[in-house]
C-alpha cells in the first residue's frame, strides 16, 4: 500500500482506490472484516505527509494525494498535449492527406480527448488507417483497443496478432506486452519460455521494466529457467 502510494505520488497521480471487501474475509482468528477497518493503520509516517485525505466507502477506500512539485515526465506530458491541442488542424490536415503518423496521433487525440471531445471509435478509426500502413506506434494501440475493449469489441486474438506486427518492428513496449501475454498465459496458452524470449528482446532494446521482470525470473528460478542469482543481480543493477 506505501509502494503504491509512492508511485502514485512520483507520477503525479492524484487519487489512488484501493479494494478491501466489506467484511467477508476471514483473518486466522476467525474474525471478519478486520482487513476493511484495520486498512487506514497500515500508512507509515512517510506515506501520511503525501496523503492529504482518506475517505472509506463501499468496500475501497479513496486516497487523494497532496499535489508536488511538476515532475519531468509530467511536464513533458503537459507540454506535448498542448503542443497537439495548438496544432490539431494542422495535425488533421497531415493524417487526411494519408501520413501514417499523423494518423497515428489524430487517434491519440481523439482517444484522449486533446483537441477533441473524447471518442475511442474516431481513435480507433485513424489508428486502423494508420496499422493498415504498418505504422508501429498504431499497431501497438491499435492492439490495445482490442485487448480491451475500447471503441472495438473486444477481441484478444485480434489484438496479440496487432502486438506481434509492432513487435516485429522492434517496438519495445509490444515486445513487452507479448512477454507479458505469454508469460503469464493470458488470452493464449501459456508459455513462460516464449514470454522470456519476448522479455528478453526487450531488454536488449533497453526497456527497463523487462530488464526487472527478467531479473525476477532468474532471481526466483521462475517457471522453466534456473534460478541465477548472478544473472539477476546483473540485470537488477542495469
């Protein structure tokens, strides 16, 4: 709960739900509900300085976190959105006239309401025509309206194929997305080797997170590798 919180706050997130159940968990005594009423005990001292209130409702609690200083991220976020809510109709003439990117990021902003009042079906009508010119950065969210489900039925086989033509791009965070698909056995049969693979090729391209998933598999000695200690302390220092 701390970690997320710190996260949360590091990404300038604002509120943070976390679900507890009303009361019917059974703790080793027998008793019920303790997880729901003990939950706002569980803060550190660090974590109370972030929080500036906690409200208890059906089940979670909602946690809003005090604002901080604009981190990099956030303010390149900020900048980027007002750079393309600036330029929107120079950005629509581009994908009109049949640029790949530019369809790719008239989709972005319409899916995130930059520009536009926010409408997944008009996103996911420029990222097709995008894909369809086997744009990477389209293909890859292309795959993910249909993994979950936002402007399109949703469809998993439909959206591991569009992963796996932005991963054979060498778009990190497909390969990323496939390890995880298959590593865990998600929408496919699973196949923790296959995952790895993908995880692998990721981090070769320097994505850190499946440098961190990798070092997991070797330090734990996961699924069919053998635990590595040496190999995992490597990849946790990158």
């Amino acid at each position: 709960v701390n970690w997320h919180i710190s996260v949360a706050d590091q990404a300038g997130t604002d509120t943070v739900r976390f679900v507890t159940g009303r009361g019917n968990h059974v703790n080793s005594k027998g008793e019920r509900g303790t997880l729901f009423r003990e939950f706002p005990n569980w803060f550190s001292e660090e974590t109370r300085k972030k929080i500036s209130s906690i409200k208890k409702y059906d089940g979670y609690y909602e946690i809003k976190i005090k604002p901080t200083k604009p981190t990099l991220f956030n303010t390149m976020q900020d900048v980027s959105e007002n750079l393309l809510a600036s330029n929107i109709k120079l950005v629509k003439q581009y994908a009109e006239e049949d640029d790949a990117f530019y369809q790719y990021l008239l989709g972005h902003c319409y899916q995130f309401g930059i520009g536009f009042e926010q409408d997944f079906k008009e996103a996911v009508f420029w990222y097709e025509k995008a894909a369809r010119q086997n744009n990477e950065l389209a293909e890859y969210v292309l795959g993910g309206c249909y993994w979950q489900g936002k402007g399109v039925r949703q469809n998993d086989a439909k959206a591991i194929k569009l992963f796996k033509k932005s991963a054979e791009k060498k778009f990190v965070w497909a390969l990323h997305q496939l390890g995880d698909i298959f590593f865990e056995g998600i929408g496919v049969t699973k196949d923790a080797e296959l995952g790895q693979n993908y995880y692998q090729q990721a981090a070769d391209l320097g994505l850190d997170i499946a440098k961190r998933k990798l070092a997991h598999i070797f330090f734990f000695g996961k699924e069919a590798s053998k635990k590595d200690e040496k190999k995992a302390f490597a990849l946790y220092k990158e």
